[in-house]
C-alpha cells in the first residue's frame, strides 16, 4: 500500500552517476573537482565543530558578506543554498507554477524536470540546434519563466552574454535563471547583467570549481529585490538550510579564491589535452566550457561504458533521447585522463 498523493506517486527519482568509493576507482561521472579544498577549509570547519550545539545563521550574513566581496556586489545581491540545486527549486517555486510553465533546453541538466514535477509546474521544451548550441529567439516568450545552464550541461556550450541580455529584456515582467554551475571553466558570467536586468537570477555552485561537493553549498545572485523574494520564499521553507560546517568552509575557499582558480586553468588545459587525444582515437568532441567533455565514441557507447567500468573508470551516459550515443567524462588531473585515455585506446584495439 502506497501512502503516496497521486502527484508525488508519480515522481521519477533522479539517478546520479554510479557512487563509489573504492579504492583505485576513478569517477569522471559526476563532475566533481579532482583536487581537495585549500588549506584554510579544513581548519574553518574544525573551528565550528565545538558550536554545533548552536543553531547556524540562518541569514549567512558572514558567507554571504564574503561572496559579495569577492565577485564585487552587495551582500543584498547574494542568497545562499543548500547547494545551487536548493536554490534552483526554491527560485521554481517563487517564480513559476501551473499557469506560470517554465522554458528551458530538450537537452539539459535532468534535475529540472524533477522539480518542475515536484512543483507541478509544465515545461516547455525548446530543442537545441543541430549543433547543441542554444538559440535566444526561443526564450524571448512573453509571460514564460525561463530557465537553463550557461555552460549548458551536458554539452558544455555557452550561451554569449549578449544573447541572455536579449532573452532577459524581452519580457521583463518574468524571470529568467540562469544557472551558472559551470562558468569558472571558461564561461563569460551574466553577472553584470543583474545591474540592469532586475529579473535576471543566476545560480552557482561550491560543488564544481569550489572542490566542496560534499558541503552542500550554493548561492543565488541578482538584483535585491528579487533576490529578497527568493530569501523569503527559502526562510518560509528552510530557515536553517545551510549548516555552520558549510557556511566556514564557504567563507574559507572565497578568502583563498585563488587556488581554486589556478584549479580551474589547472582543469581548462587537462580538458583541452583530453578532448585532442579523444578526437584522435576517433571520438567526436564538442567545445566544452564545463569541467567535462560530450562525446560520441567511435563504438557503442554503452558498450565503451561497461567496458571503462570493468576497469575501475566511471563516466556517464546519459538516458535523453539527444544525448544517446554519447558520453559525459568529467576532466580529472592529468594522471587521470591519461589512465582514461589509455584504457579506451586498450578498448578500442580489442574492438577491432
């Protein structure tokens, strides 16, 4: 017997990459960052282990003060999330319903498609191009809540800056999220844009650039007022979402930001090296700005997977109808794709 309301019995759980911690797997499945947090992390957290008898702020005036600084806003332009993925479906629910249907890409990250169900709200598939790239003229409208990455996931493709200023312009009586979990990668930041488009809202992560996966943290940034509905709506639902231990270690990688950005070239040329050797061996490659490649395997994808896995390798293959035949490999440390590299050109000898 199932106590289950009809809505919520008909909820498709989303399905992560394979999780494994064993020793000598290598997980190019879930883009994480390869590299551990900075120093000053370890040591933020220990300092609030002695005060989780008391409760955290719940307004993360001191993480929110720390981000603010670093990306040049004001604290009143900043949220802060229970990762961006919270921050993502509290801005669905503040910002869309039933009457209110959200826009967003037919290939794109799948976690969207679970909120809207969780939330009842319609989606409205707009396909990519041939090419995977995103076209503006499909968001422009009127009355649509418009949602998408920029890298987009799973392709890796930005959208230019100028093309969401258009997307956001065309209406600016709906809101338009733009959902930044990959742009330290080599992406241009819409962030300039929340000057002058009030109903711009971006979101982003600690679990990709930041190397703070496990935390659970993420933030949301836009104009004040906007920004203060969404505070609303996430203090109305889970005042203390985002917990002492995440909040130190938030404001702990923002103080020594530059070694998470040396990461990001560090990933950057690892990712360019990695989609040269793959073109080699036959794979077609698109020009990601993610911390992962999309690409089509010279044999059965499925196949390669099992093949990888068999060997301790984790990628991911995706189940959307536009992604089959393809495989998303997050960039590791060079040592990493280099086991990758050659354990595929090993593949494919025995293929032939």
């Amino acid at each position: 017997m199932s106590f289950l309301v009809p809505r919520m019995a008909a909820l498709s759980p989303y399905v992560p990459g394979m999780h494994t911690e064993a020793e000598g797997a290598l997980r190019l499945n879930s883009n994480e960052s390869p590299y551990p947090p900075s120093p000053g992390v370890a040591s933020a957290i220990a300092e609030e282990a002695g005060k989780l008898s008391l409760y955290n702020d719940p307004d993360c005036t001191a993480l929110r003060e720390a981000i603010a600084e670093r990306l040049g806003v004001k604290p009143g332009n900043v949220m802060a999330a229970n990762g961006s993925d919270q921050a993502l479906l509290l801005a669905m629910a503040a910002f869309a319903d039933a009457r209110h249907p959200v826009a967003l890409p037919d290939l794109t990250y799948s976690y969207y498609d679970d909120f809207a169900a969780f939330l009842g709200i319609p989606l409205l598939r707009r396909p990519l191009r041939e090419d995977f790239t995103l076209d503006a003229a499909d968001y422009c409208e009127p009355g649509v809540t418009v949602l998408f990455p920029n890298p987009n996931a799973p392709t890796g493709l930005a959208v230019p800056v100028e093309e969401i200023r258009r997307i956001a312009k065309a209406d600016d009586g709906r809101v338009v999220v733009v959902d930044e979990a990959y742009v330290d990668f080599g992406a241009e930041t819409a962030l300039p844009l929340i000057d002058v488009c009030p109903n711009l809202l971006i979101t982003r992560t600690f679990s990709k650039s930041g190397s703070l996966a496990g935390a659970r943290l993420g933030y949301a940034l836009g104009d004040e007022t906007l920004i203060g509905e969404l505070q609303r709506v996430r203090s109305a639902t889970d005042l203390y979402g985002v917990s002492r231990m995440a909040q130190a270690a938030g404001i702990a990688a923002m103080r020594e930001w530059p070694y998470y950005e040396a990461n990001c070239r560090r990933i950057e040329r690892t990712r360019e090296w990695t989609r040269r050797k793959l073109t080699e061996l036959g794979f077609e490659v698109l020009p990601s700005l993610g911390n992962f490649v999309f690409a089509r395997p010279p044999v059965d994808a499925a196949l390669l997977q099992r093949r990888l896995e068999a060997r301790g390798i984790y990628v991911r293959r995706l189940s959307a109808e536009r992604a089959k035949g393809r495989l998303r490999i997050t960039i590791g440390t060079d040592a990493d794709m280099e086991r990758l590299i050659a354990a595929i050109r090993a593949i494919l000898e025995e293929e032939r």
